[in-house]
C-alpha cells in the first residue's frame, strides 16, 4: 500500500520542505487524520507524543494557508492558525517543527509562553502580519486582555494533548480562548489527545463540528530492555539511597522526578554541594535559562537533571 507524501495533493512550497526533511512514509497518525484534514474536515485524534501528529496538524494548517491566501486587507495580531500546547517545552518543540516546514514560504509563525518577556514577544506582532500562532494558554490570555491578540479571524484551531490541559488544570483559560474564536462551524478544528476520556470527549462535543475520529493504539508503554524497581524507604533515609544509586550503578544521565518546586530546588540543592554535575527545570525558572539547562544536559555538561513532574 502506497503511504508516502507523494501522494497527497500537497502545496509545491510545503512539498519541498518536506523532501529537504526527508520524510517518506506516513506514519499512521498522519495516514489517517491528512486523508479527512486536507479535505477541510474537523478530527480528534487519541495518538500519543511521537507519533508524529504535529506534523499531521502543521501539514493541514500551511497547505490550506498556502492554497488560500488572503486577498482583503489584514490586520496586525490576527492570527489565521491558532496551536493550544499544555507546556511551553511543547510549545517551542512544535515552533521548532512550523519553522522546519514553513521554511520555504512567507508565513509567519509566532510563539507565546510564560516565562519570557512580554514586550519581547510582542515586537514581532508590530513588525508583521501572523499567520500561525503557537501558544500555551495563560500567557494568550494575557496578549488578549492587553488587545494585542485578535482570534476572531481564525480559520484553523489546534487543541494538542486535551489530556494533558485538563490535568494542568487549563481547561477554564482554553474555553475563554475558544469563545473569542469563530464558531465552529466558521473554522477548523483537530483535537489531540493521549487518551480519551469522558471529558476529553465532551470538550470535542463542544469545540468539533462533525469531527472524524481516529485512533492509533499505543505502543507498549514499558521496553522489555528497561529495568523497573520499587525502593521503600524513609523519608529520611531517601537522599542516602539516591547517592547510593548514583555511585554505585553505572548510569551516563539521569533524570529525577519531584512533585513540587521547594523538592526540585531542595535536591539540586544538596546534589550540587555534594558535587554533582546537575540542573532542574521548574516554573519558577526562567525560560531562557531553563533552555540553558537543557543544552547543557544534551551535551553531558550536567549528567543529572531534576524536573517538576509536569
């Protein structure tokens, strides 16, 4: 069977961007949903992080903005394509793919999250018109309120990881945002979502007009090559253990969970008067040093990195 980009009826600019990335074969996310988003129609999708479904979404967004240029007069701060992320790693991480296959076009793509300057985001908005917006909720709000962001020329909404906004706790700011955007039936609408549950549900009820759905089984979530193991321990006897774990097993990087910001500061804390090459990342950290942290892990700078676990 034929799965190959080739054969979708692609925008030549959009196409190319695709060849210079080198991507082939569809992955079934992508399969599945292009076949019903390129004919204009709305879809929730339950596909999980890897699957390639930002692609799936990016790919419907600049092939119908290239095949539908605007002929009227535009207005600065209205986006055309509207991206919903939980977190501001997802956020940067689909802006970084936009980039990748609007390279060959003129549309232009703007991201706003938390943590960074809001004058510093807002100079783009005066300089140009913006086609694509990618966002995390509460800092679109916050553009709202101050009528720099206009969302009611939207022709595209993407909702990414539904899941992950209702556990975040972002579901009122997201219905606000969908309330200053057109009617659904006005506009195209894709959900995406890890698992769907009855409220996931309920929302694509509310924000999708006819959609299709399409589901994508999950992997096996555990490799057999990873090891699992429970220690019940104090307390007070929890940092012992963890320095007994990293001197005594032969780890390259490693990645340390906390459920809160004190916890995240605390260990890196006690890790690095201890001697240990480490960085955390936590909302109270800024973004361009939370971005520092992160290259400096890639790199093996720092071999342990401790994380708030949102």
């Amino acid at each position: 069977m034929v799965s190959g980009f080739e054969t979708l009826n692609l925008h030549p600019q959009l196409k190319k961007a695709i060849d210079a990335l080198g991507f082939k074969q569809m992955t079934p996310i992508q399969q599945k949903v292009l076949t019903y988003t390129l004919a204009g129609h709305d879809a929730i999708g339950r596909a999980q992080t890897g699957t390639g479904k930002t692609a799936a979404f990016l790919v419907s967004i600049i092939n119908d903005l290239l095949n539908n240029p605007i002929q009227e007069q535009r207005y600065r701060g209205e986006p055309r394509a509207l991206i919903l992320a939980p977190t501001r790693e997802l956020a940067l991480q689909i802006e970084s793919d936009a980039k990748e296959l609007t390279k060959f076009t003129d549309l232009k793509l703007l991201t706003l999250v938390g943590g960074v300057d809001f004058d510093k985001q807002k100079k783009p908005l005066n300089a140009n018109f913006l086609d694509i917006l990618v966002a995390t909720p509460g800092r679109l709000i916050d553009f709202i309120e101050q009528k720099e962001i206009w969302l009611d020329q939207i022709e595209f909404l993407v909702i990414d990881e539904a899941d992950r906004l209702l556990d975040m706790g972002f579901i009122p700011s997201v219905k606000r945002i969908v309330r200053y955007s057109p009617r659904k039936e006005e506009r195209q609408t894709l959900m995406f979502s890890a698992t769907f549950s009855y409220d996931v549900l309920n929302l694509a009820r509310q924000w999708l007009f006819e959609p299709v759905t399409v589901e994508i089984e999950p992997e096996q979530k555990t490799n057999n090559d990873v090891e699992q193991r429970v220690y019940v321990v104090e307390k007070k006897d929890k940092y012992r253990l963890l320095q007994d774990i990293l001197r005594d097993e032969p780890i390259d990087k490693v990645m340390i969970f906390a459920n809160r910001r004190d916890q995240v500061r605390r260990l890196y804390d006690h890790l690095k008067k201890d001697g240990y090459r480490v960085g955390m990342l936590s909302g109270e950290i800024a973004q361009d040093k939370r971005l520092k942290m992160l290259e400096q892990f890639k790199q093996g700078k720092n071999n342990i990195m401790i994380a708030t676990d949102v």
